[in-house]
C-alpha cells in the first residue's frame, strides 16, 4: 500500500518543487489519513524527502542542460570564453610592454 501510496504522490504533484517542509507536512497528513504506523510514517517522510531531492537535482540537470544548448545556438560568449580572451589580452600586453621597454 505505501509503495502505491508513494507512486501516487510522486507522479500526482511534482515532489521536485516542494519545499522539505511542505514534503513533511504532505506526508504526515497522508499518513495520518491512510492510518500508517509511526514507522511507516516516518519510512513515507524519508522516502518523499529523498525523492524530492533527486527530482530537484534531476529538474536543475535539465535546466542547466537547455541554458548551455541556448546560449550555444545563439553563439553567446561564455564567462569562460572571456576568461580566455582576457588572459591572451594581458599575455599580448605583457608583451608588448616588454618589447616597448628594451628599445
């Protein structure tokens, strides 16, 4: 019964956007309505906690996934992308800054 009782949950409401306080106040209200033991409870709370931290690193994954793929399509320059240039630029200045001074 919980496993069917946690399916429905999970799929029915989107565990990945609630807050662990939220999770906790959903479970125990549906553990007190399915009339679970103390344990059961609890095994339902821990399970719908860890379920929601994995939906929420699933749902970030997927998020970071699809900006990277925008900004790619889009021929953005990246923090990265500048970070190269910049180093080049004070490669090239130091450079030139030497060869400035020796003449």
């Amino acid at each position: 019964m919980i496993n069917l009782l946690k399916k429905g949950i999970l799929t029915g409401i989107g565990i990945g956007l609630m807050t662990k306080e939220k999770v906790q106040e959903f479970a125990k209200k549906t553990a007190e309505e399915a009339k679970l033991t103390k344990e059961e409870s609890r095994k339902l709370v821990d399970d719908l906690l860890k379920k929601s931290e994995e939906a929420k690193q699933q749902i970030e994954e997927k998020i970071d996934k699809q900006v990277k793929k925008s900004i790619d399509k889009l021929g953005v320059a990246t923090k990265e992308d500048l970070e190269k240039i910049q180093k080049k630029l004070d490669k090239l200045q130091s450079s030139l800054s030497k060869k400035t001074n020796t003449k």
